[in-house]
C-alpha cells in the first residue's frame, strides 16, 4: 500500500455532497447553474463529465472532446466562492494514454483532481475493455491508477460499481485499495443492473468497512437514488460513508444544495430555465447543439397547471431565442391567472 500525501481528499470533512459526472448534463453550464442556487457548505465536488484518454491523447480527436474540460470564469468565480472541488472524469483502458492523458490535463488545465470511470455499464464502451468491464480487473485498474497519479501529480479517485454481475465489493474495493487512490465512489449497483433497480446500500456499508481495515484516510462516497439533503446525509450517517454523490436527482430538484426543503414557485422555476438557456447560448453559442439543451426543460417545467402545454411549446423551439421568447409568453399568459399559481399545483 502506497503512503498518501495530504490532499483535499485527506481534509474532506465527513458528510460531503458531490453532483455525480454525467455525460452531456455536467458541463460547465450545468454545473455552474446547480451552484447558482446551492449553498456554501452543502455541495463539495463536482466532476466533468467522463472524457475518453484516446480523445484527449489524438491531436483530431482533442478538439472533439475538449470542451469537456471547459470551465467558464463565471463558473471558476462560484466554485471559489463556495470552495468547491472540481474533478475531471477521464476513460479508457491504455495505462500509457492515461499517464499522457494526465499529463495533459495537469499542464493545460486546473482541475483539483483527476476521478477514472470504472462504472459506466454501457455496450459501447465496456466493449472497448474500459469503464465497467475494468472490474475485477486488478492488475491493470492498479496500472492505469498509478499511471494517471505519475502523469499528473494531482489526487487520483475512481468511480466504479459494486461488481459486474453480482456484487463483488469487498474483493474489489479490497483490489483497489492497494493503489494509491485517495478515494472511491461506489454507485451501489452492478454493471448488469445498470440503474435499472434500486441501488444497495449496504453495498457501500460494505465498502466502508474494508476501507477501515485497509487504510481509513482513503474517503468512501456512496452514490445511487439519492434525491434530497436528508436521505442523503441518512445514508451516510447509515453507512459511514465518507460522502455522497447526487446523480439523477438532480433533475428533480435542482436546489437540493441550496439547504431549504420545499417546493420551488413557478416563477423561481422558469427563472431558473431562462438562466440555464441564456447560459447555454452565452458559453457554446451555436457550437453545441440546442437539442441537447431540451432534456432539461422537464426540471423546470412541471409541476403546475399548463406545464404540460408549456412544455410541448419550448420542445419545439429550434434556438435559444425561440425558448427565451416562450418563456416570456408564458409569464405573459399566466400573470394574473390563478391557474399558474403554486397552490394549484399538479
Ligand atoms: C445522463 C447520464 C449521464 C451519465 N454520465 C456519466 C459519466 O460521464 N461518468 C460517470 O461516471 N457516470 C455517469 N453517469 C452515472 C451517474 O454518475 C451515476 O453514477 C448514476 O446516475 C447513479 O446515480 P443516481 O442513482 O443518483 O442517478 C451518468 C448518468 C446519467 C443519468
């Protein structure tokens, strides 16, 4: 086992909060959206969304997924204002393009830390032998984890799940362990689970326990079907998880680190739409698609009378004018009409 230098890793307080990577949501526009309504001392981490090492590492192929890495002034302002931790997700199955990968990103970039995916279930890239089909995989996940702490210098964590078919966590966590790993997010599924089915908590009280028979200073997050502050901080306070990760709850309550409980208005709701879209079209302008933009017109725009209709509205948007200028109609038609209030809520 290798000795751990002090890190932010090392100093996390217990009970911390990260918004999980995910591909196509976490950008930087996201990310700074989430932190524009969350609280100091209620949200820790944040990671980019996963990025391939053989991207990262092709002269063409970088340009297709840089912006992964982007991270907006405005965003970097919010991130130290609420002392946040910024970690860029990579993946792969090389160690050398991992070690090149992370040279790249410690020189180019400032990310705080460097978290590699060995959980993501999907077809395409466990076919490639990376992501989840790295578990059990020992001597290389060691390989590739020291090759990412050797390129970079910075604090390496991985995110990985409970086994690929049935759960193998104490022999897998054990495994990982023996790197030189500062921390672990266990998503308390299977690879064959996929999310498909509710995740198992005493997965990661499992984890939590090997942890401390091997090395406690490395932290342990827990992450799966976590959707609010107070089951979160139950689960840790269940589990001795170090920490938990918040994926898809974020799409329904997007102030869920804003340390207040309660349904959102609707004018906070669109508010908070029209912020997201002006953001999008500030930051990527017309080099991202709008389209993408749509998957989250739900988070905003539910929960009332006319949501529905509203919504069917800003699905047919073609650019972030046309949303902007639905969003205006729709407080034109609905000031004054009671049927938009909060009270009559779906
Ligand atoms: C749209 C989407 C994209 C995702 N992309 C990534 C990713 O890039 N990297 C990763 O490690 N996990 C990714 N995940 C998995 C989440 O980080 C998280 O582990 C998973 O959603 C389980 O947490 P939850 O039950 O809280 O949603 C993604 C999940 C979703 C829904």
């Amino acid at each position: 086992m290798s000795f751990m230098m002090e890190n932010f890793w090392t100093k996390l307080q217990p009970g911390a909060f990260a918004l999980a990577p995910m591909e196509d949501v976490t950008d930087s526009v996201f990310r700074e959206l989430v932190m524009s309504v969350s609280c100091a001392g209620k949200l820790h981490l944040l990671f980019t969304e996963f990025t391939s090492v053989d991207g990262l590492c092709h002269p063409t192929g970088r340009k297709a997924v840089i912006h992964r890495f982007q991270v907006t002034d405005s965003e970097r302002t919010l991130i130290n204002r609420l002392k946040i931790k910024l970690i860029a997700q990579i993946w792969g199955s090389d160690p050398e393009k991992f070690y090149q990968a992370s040279r790249i990103i410690a020189d180019d970039f400032k990310f705080d830390g460097i978290d590699i995916n060995m959980g993501c279930p999907v077809g395409k890239v466990i076919k490639q032998n990376t992501c989840s089909a790295l578990i059990g995989q020992h001597e290389l996940a060691l390989e590739i984890i020291d090759a990412v702490s050797k390129g970079s210098g910075l604090p390496v964590s991985v995110k990985t799940r409970t086994g690929i078919k049935v759960h193998q966590t104490e022999q897998w966590i054990g495994q990982l362990l023996q790197s030189g790993l500062s921390a672990i997010t266990l998503h308390a599924r299977t690879q064959k689970m996929q999310s498909l089915y509710p995740a198992e908590w005493d997965q990661v009280a499992l984890a939590v326990k090997v942890k401390n028979g091997i090395n406690p200073t490395i932290k342990i997050i827990g992450n799966g079907d976590v959707d609010s502050w107070e089951q979160g901080t139950e689960l840790m306070n269940k589990t001795g998880a170090d920490g938990v990760m918040v994926g898809r709850g974020i799409f329904a309550n997007p102030w869920i680190f804003s340390g207040e409980e309660r349904e959102r208005e609707i004018h906070e709701k669109t508010d908070l739409l029209e912020k997201h879209i002006s953001l999008f079209d500030k930051t990527w302008g017309s080099s991202r698609n709008f389209s993408i933009l749509k998957r989250f017109f739900k988070i905003y725009v539910n929960g009332f009378n006319g949501a529905a209709a509203f919504r069917a509205e800003l699905m047919g948007t073609q650019n972030a004018g046309e949303a902007l200028r639905a969003i205006e109609k729709f407080r034109f038609v609905s000031s004054g009409n009671p049927d938009y209030s909060s009270q009559s809520a779906l």
